[in-house]
C-alpha cells in the first residue's frame, strides 16, 4: 500500500499570524503596563542577570500578574488568548490549503513552534487547527496557579521541535526518541516535505535547517512594516530562506499561491521517487 503523503506546515506565532507578540492583547494592559514599559523590564532582567529572554519575561509576568492580583490559571491564560489578533486570512488559512492538499492527494497538518506561551495560544480562536503546540508553558499548583516555567522555548528549543515533527514525536518532555539514529525513509514527515514560517531572529536557526535539509522556509512580514519587509529582504539574500511573503493568508494572495506551488512540488517530488524504484 502507498504511504499517505503528508506536508508539514509549521509556524511561529508573533509576528507570523499574528501582527504582535501575544501578551499586548490584554495581558499586558491588564497589569496596567505599556507593551514598551513590559519588554523593556524584561529586557533589563534578562541583560542584567545575564539570562534566558524567555525565562525573563516569563518571570516578569508571574510577578507583575501577582501584583496586579491577577490569578494565572490555564482559563485565564486562555481567556487572553481569545483576544489575540491574527493577520489578514489567517482564521480561513488552514480550511484552503486543507482542502487543497487534499484534492491532490496529500495530508496537510499544522505545526506551531513559538517562543510565546501554549496556554495563549491553546485561547486563540485558531488553536483546533494545529496537531501540536510547541510553546513555552508553566507549571501549575494543586489549585491550578502558574507557580513556576515548564517549557522554555529559545531558538534552539526550536530547532529541537522540527527533528520531533520530523519523526513523529509529540511530546515535549521525550529526549530519547528524537536523538535516536533512525532511516530516512522511516521519518513520519521527511525535512523535504515541511515548509516553515517565520518573522524573526529566534526563527533564523529554524529556516536555515529546513531549507538545508530540502525543505521550503518562508520568511512573513507585515505589510504595514518597511522594517519588517527589510528584514524578510535581508533573509533572502543572505540564502537563509526560499521566499518572502506578505503576512496576508488570503485566497489567491502571494502567500497561497507560494504555498499551493511548494505542495504541489513535494507531490510531484514523491511520484518521481515512486517511480523511481521500479
């Protein structure tokens, strides 16, 4: 029996789906700061500690939430989450290219690979469309309270999220597995068939990995930001992604029709190998 041809689309939240980082829709309001005032604190425990960013304003939220007297349960996490905003198309995104990917005979299942946090996301009304949340998360008390970071997620956790999806592993806490040699034609989705998307710095390990291994990385910028478009230039140039593209995930956009051609280059790829072994 032929083996079920599935594409790996996998994301970064901030900045990719969504035009801002996921604690400024709420979160950050709701303990009375500016996002500017919020990152710059975070900033400044991370550079005067010498530490993890992401542990900082992990860190930063737990006490800033406790000092609100903002209790930080999933359900409240979730709750902000729901606040989210997402680019243009992105809420109708994974229904096209679903229903694209099957009408050519391939399985299409969504990743995210994100420095923000599972639990946000896990609110956002976009979260059911993903096989796997790869995020920073906190652990919880027996009443249900954050108390403590579980996941921290830098740009080398992410990489390490890639080899997992490369294999079939969802789980975060599995070391074992991944690091196991295993054939390639044993992998559950091969780097050739995954197309990652991401905005920025902490993205930059993962899109160089998936192009070198023969995969496709698209490099998202918000329209609205020359800056942002001049970064997404800069990363094409320097070869570390095949395309750049609009943060507009609207039928017939540049971003579909990128995406429709690399899925129909990996189906085209795998019938070739087929026939290839006689």
């Amino acid at each position: 029996m032929k083996k079920q041809l599935i594409v790996a689309l996998v994301y970064d939240f901030d900045g990719t789906l969504s035009p801002g980082n996921m604690q400024e829709f709420g979160f950050i309001q709701a303990i009375g700061k500016t996002p500017e005032e919020f990152w710059k604190m975070s900033d400044e425990i991370a550079k005067g500690q010498d530490a993890s960013n992401i542990l900082a304003y992990m860190k930063l939220m737990f006490d800033e939430a406790r000092k609100a007297g903002i209790p930080l349960r999933k359900e409240d996490f979730k709750k902000f989450g729901e606040e989210i905003e997402l680019f243009h198309g992105v809420k109708e995104w994974f229904k096209l290219v679903n229903s694209y990917g099957k009408s050519h005979g391939v399985k299409i299942e969504h990743y995210i690979n994100s420095s923000g946090l599972a639990e946000m996301i896990e609110g956002s009304p976009i979260a059911k469309e993903f096989k796997r949340i790869f995020a920073c998360s906190f652990l919880y008390n027996e009443n249900g309270e954050a108390e403590w970071p579980g996941v921290a997620v830098d740009y080398t956790a992410k990489t390490q999220f890639l080899f997992k999806i490369n294999k079939g592993i969802l789980s975060i806490r599995d070391n074992k597995r991944v690091n196991e040699s295993q054939l390639d034609e044993n992998k559950r989705i091969p780097f050739p068939a995954m197309i990652y998307f991401g905005d920025g710095e902490t993205d930059v390990p993962c899109m160089k990995i998936v192009k070198m291994f023969g995969g496709n990385s698209i490099a998202v910028y918000n329209p609205k930001s020359e800056r942002k478009r001049n970064i997404a230039k800069k990363l094409l140039r320097q070869k570390r992604v095949n395309f750049i593209c609009p943060a507009d995930y609207a039928e017939g956009g540049k971003m579909y029709e990128v995406v429709c051609a690399i899925i129909d280059k990996i189906k085209a790829e795998h019938e070739l190998k087929i026939l290839g072994q006689g």
